[in-house]
C-alpha cells in the first residue's frame, strides 16, 4: 500500500475530536473600547458573548452576541431578570473616568456615580453569579483594574479610590473562594485606545497623548485588542495557577 492510502486510512481510523461547547460569556462595557473587544475576541473562539452597556454597540454583528442594554448604577436586579442564570466567564470591564479631579473639585453625587460602576456593580455582579460557579465548581471571574490600582495620577481621586478598592476586593474575592473551583484574577490596564480616553487626542492637537506615550516606557498607547488577548488567556484555564493576580498591561508604566 502507497504512503498516501496510509496516512489516508490513517486519518479515517483516527478517534474524532469531541466537539467543545461554547463558553457563555458575560462582558460589561462592551460598546467600545476594551469591553468590545473582549467580545469580538470570545465570539471569534466560538464563545456565546452577552454585552451589556448603557450604549449600543455598533461594531459587533454576529448572530452569537446578545445585548443587553442597561445602566450599571443602583439595583441590577432587573438586568439580572433578563441575563442567563449562568456564566462560565464574567468580565467585568464597565468603568468610568473622573477627569482627573482631586477631592475638592468632585461632588459627592460624581464621587457616588463613579464608584456605583466600577466598584459597586461588579461587587453586585459577582453576588448574583458566584453563588452558582461555586455549585459548579467552575468558571472565571475577571475584573478590570487599572495601574491606577496601585499608584495615584492614573485618575482622580474618585476614580483612583474606586480602582484601589476593587483591586481589594478581587484580591479578597480571590482569597476567600481560591478552593471552590473558581478563578479570579483582575487586568490592571495602562494607556489604552479608547473612546474613554478620546479626550487625550482631541484636545490642544493631541499633546496629552503625545504626552501619555513619551512617559509610557515603551513609547506607545497600547491598543484594546491586546487587552482582550490576556483576557482571552486568564480564561483559558491555563493560567489557573495565577489565581488572585492582578496582571498589569502597561507599557512599563509602573515600572517608574
């Protein structure tokens, strides 16, 4: 018998690989930015993605991505109501900025508004969910931080605090659950490319973000994509040993 009929009996003899079920995911914030692209990344691996912002996305089209418009402030009990009862993935990427204004010159109500979405509503997202991956004993939880995590001037002082302490909470989260088979980490982001940090390139012909790259160590804005790609990897189940880090992505930011 010729040596093509043999790697041909070969590949007909072979076992077949078991076909994977896609994950569902639940991204937060996924209208632009790293949100979106977190959702563009699990949809083009065969993932189920839920998004939910207070926006519509306009770039995602594809027939596995459900949206789920709602504000993240205040009680999410009714867009709990309209979301699966169960995630292998959460993202819980939804943040907002404070135009870098210190204490006296942010109202108690900007203060409130700004914590409501990057620390409330993830501490209300993971109550609501975490219950049932720990029945599992499955599933990750990722959490989006920031370098203004762990060193003042990525923010204001509202936003600054707020990123601090969901840096606490996901250490804390990590801690208390690191032996119920879920996984948690959070994603401590530099400068990114995004609608969110628009405001650098606008202005003054974009001397802020000129500024911003010329002190970020390698010399550039890192681009949403990248972030999505180390997200893609904390949820792969390979890096399972990393439980409880908070993965900077930065430039070299930090390292000053």
């Amino acid at each position: 018998m010729s040596s093509p009929k043999l790697k041909q009996l070969g590949q007909l003899l072979r076992p077949a690989k078991k076909a994977v079920a896609a994950r569902k995911v639940l991204v937060t914030g996924c209208a632009s930015g790293i949100g979106q692209a977190q959702a563009q990344y699990f949809l083009e691996n065969g993932d189920l993605v839920w998004g939910v912002d207070q926006n519509t996305p306009k770039n995602i089209g594809h027939l596995d991505f459900s949206f789920v418009k709602a504000d993240l402030t205040g009680d999410l009990t009714a867009l709990f109501a309209r979301l699966p009862r169960h995630f292998d993935i959460i993202c819980n990427t939804a943040g907002v900025l404070d135009d870098y204004k210190p204490l006296l010159e942010t109202s108690e109500a900007e203060f409130s508004a700004i914590w409501s979405t990057n620390l409330l509503s993830v501490i209300q997202i993971t109550r609501h969910f975490l219950p049932q991956m720990i029945a599992e004993k499955s599933g990750v939880l990722i959490n989006m931080c920031s370098i203004a995590s762990f060193v003042a001037g990525g923010g204001g002082a509202a936003y600054t605090t707020s990123k601090h302490a969901l840096a606490g909470f996901t250490r804390q989260l990590a801690l208390d659950y690191a032996q119920d088979g879920v996984q948690i980490f959070g994603i401590a982001p530099g400068a990114v490319k995004t609608s969110m940090n628009q405001k650098d390139f606008d202005e003054n012909g974009g001397k802020m973000a000129d500024w911003v790259a010329s002190e970020t160590p390698v010399g550039r804005w890192a681009e949403p994509s990248e972030v999505a790609e180390l997200t893609g990897f904390l949820a792969s189940g390979k890096a399972s040993y990393m439980h409880g880090q908070i993965v900077k992505i930065d430039g070299g930011w930090t390292l000053k």
